[in-house]
C-alpha cells in the first residue's frame, strides 16, 4: 500500500468559487425619512439601489400619517332632509335679494 502525499483535499481554497458582485459603496449620508431618501434618488444626489427603494417604499406607509377625510356630524335623514332645505331657502333669498337690487339699478330698498 502506498501512502497518498496529497491529504485533505477538500475545504476552502483561494480563489475558490464564484466570484463576488461589485456592490455600490454605502452611502455615509443618513436620512430623515424613507420619503427624503427617495427623494435624493429622483433628483440624482444618491445611487440607486434596489433593495434600499424597495425598503423605503414599505416604510413610507410607516413614516407618514395617513390623511383621512373629516368626519361630518352623523344627522338623521329627517334632520339632513330639513337643513339642506333650510340651506336652499337661504340660498334662493339671497339670490332673490341680489336680483332686486341690480332691477333697481343698484339702489337698496329696506
């Protein structure tokens, strides 16, 4: 039997393996908001990067309050039906109003 002088082949070797992507450099510029840095990438200050749109697109959602309509006081139909009346009763005397004053030529009668 002969003895093998090449023992341990395996395990990790330089220059071993697929080699690495180039990655951008980290940017050293911190950002306020997820909605600042996206900012910074539209206007052409930052280098893209597809992991990190992504991140802050998800944030912003997080970031940001979202606007919400107000709430109008809750009214029966009755009580709406009756103030949107009283709301076109005002509207037309104003109108009215207006229209007798500009027959007259201008001049306020009382």
């Amino acid at each position: 039997m002969t003895k093998s002088t090449n023992r341990g082949r395996g395990g990790k070797r330089p220059g071993a393996g697929r080699p690495k992507k180039a990655r951008p450099a980290p940017s050293s510029t911190r950002y306020a908001s997820a909605e600042d840095y996206l900012q910074a990438v539209v206007e052409g200050s930052e280098v893209a990067d597809a992991a990190r749109i992504s991140a802050a697109r998800g944030l912003i959602a997080f970031q940001k309050r979202r606007q919400r309509a107000p709430l109008a006081p809750l009214q029966s139909p009755r009580e709406q039906t009756r103030s949107d009346a009283q709301g076109a009763a005002s509207d037309m005397t104003e109108r009215f109003k207006a229209r007798v004053i500009e027959l007259s030529g201008g001049k306020k009668h009382d």
